[in-house]
C-alpha cells in the first residue's frame, strides 16, 4: 500500500535507549529537514524514525515536486507504519511550500495529528532546495539543516539562511571527504563562524547508528519543550 499521498497544484509556501517521558496530552514537536537535493535528508528522517518509534509516537510529512517519492522510500524501508507517512505534491519551488505559503504543508501535518492522537513528534521533509531554504516558523517549532561534503567544502562559508539559522546544522558523508577532496575540518570551523552558537554536528549515514547524536538532540528539544 503506498504512502497517502496529498496532491496540491498550488504555488505554496552507543547509548542507551532513547525513551519517552510520562507526560499530559500535548501538541507533537514539529521538527523541519531541510537542504540540498542528495544530501541525505530522507535518509536522516528513516534512521530518526528507527533510533526514535520505539519511546514516541511519530509522523512524517515529505515534500516533492510531483511525486511522493521520498515518502515511497520511507514506507519501503519501514520507517513507520504506512499510514505514518504523508506525502505533499507542492508543484512549485520547495522553499516556497515550506517558507512563503504553508498551507499543504500544515493541513497535512494537523491531519496527521488529529488522526494519530497525542503525538510527539512530526519531522517534516523539504523537498531538496538551495542554501535560501528555510522554514516558517508557523510550520515548525524548529529546523534541522542537512549539508554533505560531496557539495564542496566552501558552501558552509557561503552560508544563507539553512546555514546560519536552522538551530541544527548536519553535515553529513563525512565518510566521503577524502575521496572528493573536501576538507571536513574546515567545513565544521567555517559553519560555526556563521551560525553564532548554534550547534553544528558531522555524520555518516550509511547506517542508522550515524543520526544518533541527532536523535539526543531531537529528544532533548521534546524534553526542553515539555518543561
């Protein structure tokens, strides 16, 4: 059964377990997953859903031009069950579904939420965009930002607005530096130089284990939120 799929044509806008807190009903974190096309985004949403589904109550809301692809993989890969998953058609740029008119991207979250009950968390997927994405804030509560070496190592020093203001930064395919001859190093002192204390965390996804410094952040923004 494929994921539920939402079609819209307008232009929008080693640890231990990690486990869930005792808590009154409450609304999910919405936590946004932005950045460029092939830097592993739908794969750190797969492995947050894996490191995560045992101790929260998760949904997922991803982002493609036209099509559902993103979301076909996640429900290929078990992630969630299927009718976790909710894929949005923005048919227009993805920043402008995620920043300017959010619109599909709401509706599809709030329905995902009512359906499932008290929920803890929402990860919502942008479709793969530039440095200039960025979420409303009327659509998350916060923002990861996802870069991978094989980019270069001068787009942190670039910076933009993913860069410097998702109050997470991954770069991610650290594995890959030495072979496309990015310096990792520098990428990490360059993307703290723009992003003025907000932290920064490298990684390798080629297996699960590599977003769970990711996952300890997520659950420490639930638990800040809560208190």
């Amino acid at each position: 059964m494929p994921p539920h799929d939402i079609p819209h044509d307008n232009f929008l806008q080693d640890s231990a377990p990690l486990g869930r807190a005792d808590v009154e009903t409450r609304r999910a974190l919405r936590v946004g997953i932005g950045g460029p096309v092939g830097s592993g985004k739908t794969t750190l949403v797969g492995a947050l859903c894996a490191l995560l589904r045992d101790g929260l109550s998760i949904v997922v809301v991803t982002n493609d031009i036209f099509t559902s692809e993103d979301a076909d993989a996640l429900s290929e890969a078990a992630a969630l069950p299927t009718e976790r998953i909710v894929a949005v058609e923005t048919g227009c740029c993805p920043h402008t579904a995620i920043r300017d008119d959010i619109a599909a991207n709401l509706d599809a979250v709030e329905q995902l939420e009512k359906l499932h009950g008290d929920v803890d968390l929402t990860l919502v997927e942008s479709g793969g965009d530039n440095l200039t994405a960025i979420f409303s804030r009327g659509l998350v509560d916060v923002q990861i930002f996802v870069l991978d070496t094989a980019g270069g190592d001068d787009v942190p020093r670039k910076g933009g607005p993913g860069v410097a203001m998702a109050d997470l930064l991954v770069i991610n395919k650290v594995d890959l530096a030495q072979y496309v001859g990015s310096d990792v190093d520098r990428m990490l002192s360059d993307a703290r130089d723009r992003r003025d204390g907000r932290p920064v965390i490298p990684t390798s996804l080629v297996d699960q284990s590599g977003a769970r410094e990711v996952a300890e952040w997520v659950t420490a923004q639930i638990a800040a939120r809560r208190r």
